[in-house]
C-alpha cells in the first residue's frame, strides 16, 4: 500500500548579505612612503647593455678626429678658468637623439636627468638646455668636416664605393609662418616702428621705472635690438626675391597667363621662402638636397637652398661629392627637376653617365621624347639615346630605392618642421641628420 511521503524539513532560505563599500580609511593596503631615508648605489655602465646602439656611436666618435669642436675652447690647462663640458658628450647626445628623433634642446635636457641611456652619455657632465641649443647651431664648420670624416673612413672600410649616387631634394617646413610675409612698404613701417622702440628703451634705461628690474630691462632691450635686426635681414633679402618674381612674370604669365603676386619677406626667418610641399599646398620652407649612395645608404653630400624647384642643383652637389670623397661617382641618378641640358652636359663632361627621366616636349608625340632636338650637346645626345633602352631604365628605378628611402630615414630622424631660423642654423641641423644616419648606416653594414 503506498503511503505519503514524509515531509522534509528544509533549512530557512536566507537572504544574500549586502556587503557595504569599503572605506579608504579602513582599507589595509601599503601606502608609500617617501621621507624615509635610503642609500641607493647605482653605477651608470650597467644601466646600458652592451648591444646598445649608444655604445656603437660613442666607440665611432671616440675613433675620429674631433678637434674641431675643442678649438674653441678657452679653458686650458695649469690656467684660470672653469672647465667646460666635453664637446664629444654633447656632440653624442645631438647624434643619439637625433636617432630617436629629438630635435628639441629643452626635451633633450629633461632626457639628460631622466632617462638612462642619456645619463650614461653625460656621465656627470653637466648640460643644459641653454648649452644643448647653442652648441648644435655653434659647430656647422666641424660638423661639415666631420661628416667627411665618416664618408671618409667608411670608404676606407668599402662600405662606400661611389659607382652610384642618388640625388633628391625635400622641402621641409619652417617655424617662420605664412603671415610674417610683408610687403616693401610694411617692411619700412616695421624697420621705422623698431628703431623708435630701441630708442625709447634706450632712453629708459637711463631713467628706469620704478619696479623694473636691471635684468627686464635688458631683456626688453634684446628683444628690440633683435627685431630690429630681423626686419632690416629682411629688407636685404628682397631685392632676391624681387628679382625671382620678375623671371616668373616673364615666364609663368605668359605661359599660363596667371598673375603673379609681389615681392614678400618674411620678418621672423628672412631667408624662408614659400614653396609647394608634398601635400600641394604652399608654406614657408627650405630645400634640402640629400646625395646618397645606392650600394649602401649612406648620404655622401648635404646642403640647404632656398629655391623652391631642384633645377641647377646637380652639378653643385657633385662637386661636394667629389670634394668629400676625393673622387667622381661612376653613375648619377636623379629625377626630372635636376635633368636639364645645362646640368647634364657639365655632369657628363666629368665623365659621369646621368641617369634621368628625359622631358617630353609640349605638344609633341611620344616618339620625340628621345629625338635629337636642335642644339644638344653630344653629351645630351648620348644621354637621350641611353634613357630609351631598357637597361638605363632600370638602373634609373633605383633611385627611388634609395633616394626616397634616405629622405624617409631622415624624415625619421629628426627632419622635421625646423625649429631653427637660418640657412645656417638650418644647415647645422641637418648635416646632424646626416651624421646621425650615416652612423647608424655604419653601424648596421659592419654588424
């Protein structure tokens, strides 16, 4: 007979315990302290490790010639004088963060005290922003000589052998804005509005006012004196730019049919000029040639222009070459800016085949792009003759291997919007670039 099952006793359902929020005051955790006094030992060789590229660039500065750098250098021994920061120091830190790509001084003095690898290059040497930024600008003739130092001792190694080179520029922007452009007219405003100032500070200074210190004073007198001297730069530099402008209404109004603007300079960087960069559009900026060689990457001449179009600046960069290395390159290779008859007859008389894209004529048929035209030189003839075979075509391809290549290297470490104002100053940085590619150029091909 079944029988009902007995009933079970369940255990009460108890409600879930809401858990309060922990307060920060009774939190167990461990909490800094930061008056406590330590005693650390820290012995800067073991904060680099030995396969560092840091270690490859102070080895190949310290097997070069620098004496360049301590002509300067007024402090001597058994005489008066406070001792100066070692020029090779401050000479690694610009090419090392040049490789990392720092081109500020004021970030690089903050990497001198906060990051290892930069305090392993001082040692304890002291820098400063202020030391940093004059020295990069002070040394463009020892930085010249010894980026022909390094192409030399890499040709001695046959890391470089000249049977190619590439040439490209690239037009790099500057701190100069578009709007500090002026006209002759203003530019004679501003000079006249300048010299009134520094008169006027002049005169202050010999019945100060109350509350203003010495040191303002000069400040305010600097900062006139400099202005001044920016805008009479300025007024030096038109009568080129003047003249630029009236080929252009000769050539370009004609052509096209287009107005051409009037002469402007700017006020901040005088010797800026505005140009058509990558993106199309028109900025203040400089042309920076770069010559590399094809086997090994390795840039074997720099300079700085400011002309916007590349025409006229092969055979001045293959002199420099030829003066770097002591000898011609076998092949030269450029593009359509650099390639007119003028240019490649002079590169062509030295014994150098050109390698360059040939121009078609306006309104001409494909088939007289190789054509002799009436007044080549032989030169330009043979020239014409070898651009329509297919081997010439092919070495011509390399150049973008190589001459885009190096302008990205660059662009990578550091060529960037320039921060400096002035060919020269301008010039300095970028031989840094140079240097600090071919360094790691050297350091890659003799690994």
């Amino acid at each position: 007979m079944n029988q009902p099952p007995l009933p079970i006793d369940l255990p009460p359902v108890q409600e879930p315990v809401t858990r309060l929020p922990t307060q920060p005051s009774q939190a167990r955790v461990l909490r800094p302290i930061r008056n406590q006094a330590e005693m650390m030992v820290r012995d800067l060789d073991s904060l680099v490790t030995a396969e560092h590229p840091v270690r490859a660039i102070w080895a190949f500065l310290e097997g070069l010639d620098l004496s360049d750098f301590y002509a300067p250098i007024k402090a001597v021994l058994d005489q008066p004088g406070r001792p100066a920061s070692d020029p090779q120091v401050l000479l690694a830190l610009w090419v090392y963060a040049t490789v990392d790509g720092v081109g500020s001084a004021r970030r690089l003095d903050r990497l001198c005290h906060e990051h290892d690898v930069y305090c392993w290059l001082c040692g304890t040497v002291p820098v400063d922003y202020h030391l940093l930024s004059d020295f990069r600008v002070a040394h463009q003739g020892a930085l010249d000589k010894l980026l022909t130092k390094i192409v030399a001792t890499m040709m001695a190694q046959d890391l470089v052998q000249l049977n190619q080179v590439a040439q490209d520029g690239v037009r790099v922007r500057t701190s100069a804005g578009a709007g500090s452009f002026r006209r002759r007219d203003r530019l004679g405003q501003f000079l006249a509005e300048a010299e009134a100032q520094v008169q006027r500070l002049a005169q202050e200074r010999e019945h100060p006012e109350p509350g203003v210190s010495r040191r303002e004073q000069a400040a305010r007198q600097r900062a006139a004196e400099e202005r001044a001297e920016r805008v009479q730069e300025a007024l030096r530099q038109l009568p080129e730019v003047e003249a630029a402008k009236a080929r252009q209404r000769r050539t370009k109004s004609k052509a096209d049919g287009k107005k051409v603007t009037e002469a402007q300079v700017s006020t901040t960087d005088a010797e800026a000029r505005v140009m058509k960069l990558a993106d199309g559009g028109y900025r203040p900026a400089y042309n920076v040639q770069l010559v590399t060689e094809v086997g090994s990457g390795v840039i074997v001449a720099a300079a700085v222009v400011n002309q916007g179009s590349d025409v006229g600046q092969g055979p001045p960069m293959e002199a420099q070459v030829a003066q770097r290395t002591g000898e011609h390159p076998g092949a030269y290779l450029m593009d359509g800016g650099f390639a007119t008859c003028e240019d490649v007859t002079a590169l062509e008389k030295l014994g150098i085949t050109v390698y360059a894209p040939v121009k078609l004529p306006r309104n001409k048929p494909e088939e007289a792009r190789y054509q002799p035209h009436y007044g080549d030189s032989p030169q330009v003839l043979g020239w014409r003759q070898r651009m329509s075979t297919d081997a010439a075509k092919a070495v011509y391809r390399l150049r973008a291997s190589t001459a885009e290549w190096a302008n990205a290297q660059a662009r990578s470490h550091g060529l960037l919007p320039f921060t400096v104002r002035g060919l020269n100053k301008v010039l300095s940085v970028v031989l840094l670039v140079v240097i600090a590619h071919n360094l790691m150029r050297w350091s890659a091909l003799t690994a």
